[in-house]
C-alpha cells in the first residue's frame, strides 16, 4: 500500500507545538497549587482572626518583690513594710475564654446569660436594688501587738469581687493604711494589675509605737484603682478603732468595702436610657437630664456638659458631646447620640459617659463618670443586660456619678 509521505506528516504534530503544549500545562500547574495555597492560607488568618474577637480579656496578677519601706512617726515610731512571708504563694487568676458563636442569635443569647449571672434580677431583687450598689467587695487583713518590741503589725492578705474601675472592665488595685487621726504617714501596698481578686500577702510593722497610743488609733484601709493618666479612683474603705480589737495576737479579719468618705460619693446622678438594634448594629445613648450635680465653681454652681466615648478593646473609637448647659446643677439635655456597633463586637465594647464642668478660663473639670459594658459594676450591668434583652426598646435608668 503506497502512503504520501506529505500527507503522513500532516497528521503528526511537531516539536515545537509538543514544547508550547508542555510549558502551558506546567504554568496552569503551577497557577492552581498557588491558588491553593492562598486560600488556606486566608482561611487560616480569617479564624484566627474571628477568635480574636470572641477571646475575653484574662484578669492579669503581678507577684511582689522584696521591698521595704520606713517611715518616722510624730510619736518617735517607725513603719515598715516587709516583704511576703517565705512559702506563701500568690494565685494567679486562670484565663477564661469563650467558643465562637456560630450565628448572631446564639451570641445574643449568650450575652444576655453571661449578665444574668453578673446582675441583680430585675424583679425578684428589687427590694435589695439599693445594697447591690454597694457591693464593693471585700478585704482580708490581720492585726496584731507584740508588747515586747512595741511593734503593731498590719498584714493585708487580699481582696475579692472587686467592682471595675477601668474602661477595659477590670481594675488595678492597691491598698493604702493609715493609723487615724495622722493621715499624712501611710504606707501602701503594690499594684495588682488588671485584677478583681488580687493577692498582696504584704506585712507592714509600725515599730517602736507604745501600746497606749496604739488604742487610740484607727486602722484605715482605703482600696483604689490605680490611674496612670489621672487622679486614682476609690473603690472602698474599712475603718476599725483598735481599742475594740484583742491585739495581744494575731487576728485575721473579712471586711466588707463601703464608700469612701472623700466626697466621692456626692457627685451627683445622671439619667439615661440605651436602645439597642440588632438588626441595625447601633446602640442610642440618650441623654436625659442629671440631678444634684456636684458644684464646681466658686459660685456655688457648674456649668456641666457630657461627653460620650465608644470604646473598643481598650481604644478610643468614637466621641461625642451635648450642649453646655450654664451655671445649673440639675441639667436637662434630651440629646441623643447613635453608635454603630456590630453584634460580634458587643462584648469587648464600652461606652464611657463623662459630666463635664466647663471652664471658659482653665481646664475643664470632671464631675463624675459611668462605664456601661457587660463587664462594669451591678448597675450598670443590669442597664447593660435590659438593654440586650429588650431590643428595639428604650430602657432607661438612674446612674451615680463615680469619680
């Protein structure tokens, strides 16, 4: 059988189209397994991103170092601060983290369940409303008198169910002692950071101090959150006179936190409600009015304005501020304010409420303050929880004003 060999070639492709043909299959190769691995890659930053959001932030306590201090009292005395005993250790408070909601429903759900547990119920403890607010928690401390070396010894051990001072829903607490009626020799203890529940475990000797000035003194403890930037914020007190207690040994002691008695107290109370849209993403922050604001200026009165921070893991996001209302204390404003917040990120979010004094001549002064998170004090967790719970609703309460 006889084959043109014209033709016979036709059929066969050459070297150079085989070549061509190679070299795009190899590129379209190699173009896949990038694309590949670019995706995994996204979808690993994506979930360790999205975890971020969800991770609560982890109370944080600092261990003390040996360090003494001695101060010289009127009465020929002296006060020392001596470091932990040997073998005593300090608890550290154990990370808490949440799992990642898997849809915006479950996470609301799980807000409004995390604030029942940290607020006073809305109907069965209403008669307890008012103690509630003063649930500053508690301190433990020891007391004792060694007659033979005339020496008073004060040991502060810890605290717990500390209230949260700081915009990040924590505080940084130290302990300050005074022997009243001196208030100008104390003695102070190191700052816990970022701790509700902090451990010190700190002794502190008021040597060379007779037994008959001792009686006539009064232990005080004031508890506060220390401020980098600012004036530290009281969070409590204990007071005890020594001539009730037996000093002839060592005596530990649970106290209850009240108030503290500087005047913080007085600053007056600020009306506002908080209208949460899910399907929006935004909260309302309504300002009402304010009541027996504390004065300010030499006339006997302020001149008070309030400025509202949006908060987001412990950074500024938004501000914004009402109208000055001239020489008055028990102002009107009706200013609303509405802040975008997405759903996922509601539990890192606070909103700090700031009364103003404004002073056309010097710097403006700070009347008082509140925090509203799901993380702050009783009252303002339950505002917190309402405004979860009632969607698309107004829900307004009274606030004191905090130093």
């Amino acid at each position: 059988m006889y084959v043109d060999p014209e033709a016979a070639g036709k059929g066969v492709p050459s070297r150079d189209v085989l070549l061509v043909s190679a070299i795009i299959t190899v590129s379209l190769s190699v173009t896949i397994v990038l694309c590949g691995i670019c995706q995994w890659c996204q979808r690993k930053l994506g979930k360790r991103y999205k975890n971020s959001l969800e991770t609560v932030g982890t109370p944080d306590s600092s261990r003390g170092r040996s360090e003494k201090k001695t101060i010289k009292l009127p009465s020929g005395g002296k006060m020392a601060n001596t470091a932990p005993m040997p073998g005593q250790t300090q608890h550290d408070e154990s990370d808490r983290k949440t799992e990642p909601r898997s849809s915006v429903s479950d996470l609301v759900n799980s807000l409004t369940s995390e604030m029942l547990m940290l607020s006073p119920g809305s109907e069965d403890d209403e008669g307890h409303d008012s103690s509630s607010r003063e649930n500053l928690g508690r301190i433990q401390f020891s007391v004792g008198y060694n007659f033979q070396e005339s020496t008073l010894t004060v040991k502060i051990m810890k605290a717990q169910e500390l209230p949260a001072k700081d915009f990040s829903g924590t505080s940084d607490p130290f302990v300050k002692i005074y022997l009243l009626p001196d208030k100008k020799n104390k003695l102070e203890t190191k700052v816990k950071r970022k701790n509700l529940n902090p451990h010190w475990n700190e002794t502190f000797l008021f040597e060379g101090f007779p037994y008959e000035k001792v009686v006539q003194r009064v232990l005080y403890l004031q508890v506060l959150d220390y401020d980098r930037f600012s004036r530290n914020d009281p969070i409590g007190e204990v007071s005890i006179p020594l001539n009730k207690l037996d000093l002839t040994q060592m005596q530990t002691f649970w106290k209850e936190l009240k108030p503290c008695s500087d005047g913080s107290g007085s600053r007056g109370e600020l009306l506002l409600s908080l209208c949460y849209n899910p399907s929006g993403n935004s909260i309302i922050v309504n300002i009402i009015k304010a009541r027996n604001l504390k004065a300010m200026d030499i006339g006997g009165t302020s001149d008070p304005y309030v400025k509202v921070w949006l908060m987001y893991k412990d950074k500024r996001v938004e501000k914004k501020k009402t109208v000055v209302m001239k020489r008055c204390l028990n102002p009107v404003f009706n200013e609303s304010f509405i802040f975008d917040i997405p759903t996922e990120k509601l539990r890192e979010t606070t909103i700090i409420i700031t009364v103003m004094d404004k002073d056309r001549l010097s710097r403006n002064d700070v009347i008082g303050k509140i925090y509203l998170s799901w993380k702050s004090g009783p009252g303002e967790v339950k505002h917190w929880k309402d405004m979860i719970s009632h969607p698309r609703q107004a829900v307004a309460q009274w606030h004191q004003l905090k130093a």
